[in-house]
C-alpha cells in the first residue's frame, strides 16, 4: 500500500446526466465503515424507488489500498458500472466514499463501451461539486534528547509539519513526535548536522491518518 495523503469527503453530494434518454443519478457520500456504505445504498434505493439499477463504488478508507475497495455492477453486464466507476474515485485520489449511480432506463442500450463511459461520466461529473479535507498520512518518531539540546531541536521541527503526540520532562527531554514521511531524510540531516549527531529519530512502528 502506497503511504500517502488522499482527500476525504466532507458531505454528501448529487448530480444528474442523461444519456441516451436514460438517467444517470450519482450520489456521492463521506463514510468510515462498511456499515456506512450499506446505510447510504439503501438511503438512495429509498429515495429513488423506482431505478433499474443502483450500482456501486466504495473506498472504506486509503484509495492507496485495495484492500478497501468494493463495488457492484447491480445487473448491468459484468465490469461496465461499479468498477469503471471505482476507478474515478481512487484517480481523484478519493478516500472514505461511497458512490451510488442510480439508473432509469430510457429504452435504448448503450452496449458495453457506452455503459463504462455513462457510469464513469457520472460519477466524474459529480466531482467538481464535492467538498472535500485532506487525510494526512504520518509516521510516528521518538526523540530523546538533553536540555541543552532542545534549542536546536524546536528549531529543526519548525522547518516541517510535525505534531507532538506525547512529551516527558524528567533528565532528559522524551517525545513522541508525527510527522509526513517526506520530512524523515531532511530532519535526519539536520539533527546530524546541528546536533553532532546526539538526537536522532527512533523509529516508532507506528503510523496514523488525521
């Protein structure tokens, strides 16, 4: 799985196309578990009874792990709605979505090609409508460090976006600091650089999504 930022829905949107006389409803919604996708799916199949189809594309997390992925073709031919529309959403890169394209049948069939293209449109037209915040993928380090040395510390850390997810004051200086992983090469430079090699980054194992 690729280590990185995405962005995240912030609240839900909707918007229409009509392609050959058939409608196409995209609903776009934020959501963290696959509870939340089952919820949204059957909010559209209320509000839109009547649909011939209600197929799906769901992120339920990092659009960077397809281990979150799932999607459903709900009747149409094999690969021609829920996938081409998973595909959008994680080259956006989207995370923690559900997407739902509801289809009125207007009598006239698009054949494979035509499907793939009006479901992808959907949900892609919808995009430029979306809010969204971004999901800050970080790495967790130890510091640990003398007190004559926490002048060059804070002033190392203040050249990137870091946070400070523990802190101990006793002899030494103890914490638990998060930051982008883009930042560990540099930071290791510098604390080499300034501090003839006396603080270093330990790494944690750990790693969070904010």
């Amino acid at each position: 799985m690729k280590k990185a930022n995405y962005l995240r829905l912030t609240e839900a949107v909707e918007h229409e196309i009509e392609i050959k006389n058939s409608r196409f409803i995209a609903s776009l919604a934020p959501i963290l578990s696959a509870d939340d996708v089952a919820n949204h799916i059957a909010d559209v199949k209320q509000r839109w009874t009547k649909a011939n189809h209600y197929c799906t594309a769901s992120v339920v997390g990092s659009p960077f792990d397809d281990t979150c992925y799932a999607s459903s073709d709900d009747g149409e031919p094999s690969g021609t709605a829920g996938r081409p529309m998973l595909n959008v959403l994680t080259h956006h890169p989207l995370g923690e979505v559900s997407a739902v394209v509801v289809r009125y049948f207007g009598g006239i069939k698009l054949g494979t090609g035509g499907l793939q293209r009006a479901y992808s449109q959907a949900v892609a037209e919808a995009l430029p409508f979306i809010k969204t915040a971004e999901r800050k993928y970080r790495e967790y380090y130890s510091l640990v460090y003398e007190y004559g040395d926490q002048g060059a510390v804070e002033s190392i850390l203040s050249s990137c976006e870091y946070k400070v997810i523990e802190q101990t004051y006793t002899e030494t200086v103890h914490q638990i600091i998060a930051i982008e992983p883009e930042y560990r090469a540099q930071l290791d430079k510098q604390f080499q650089a300034q501090t003839q090699g006396r603080v270093k980054l330990l790494e944690e194992h750990r790693a969070g999504l904010e």
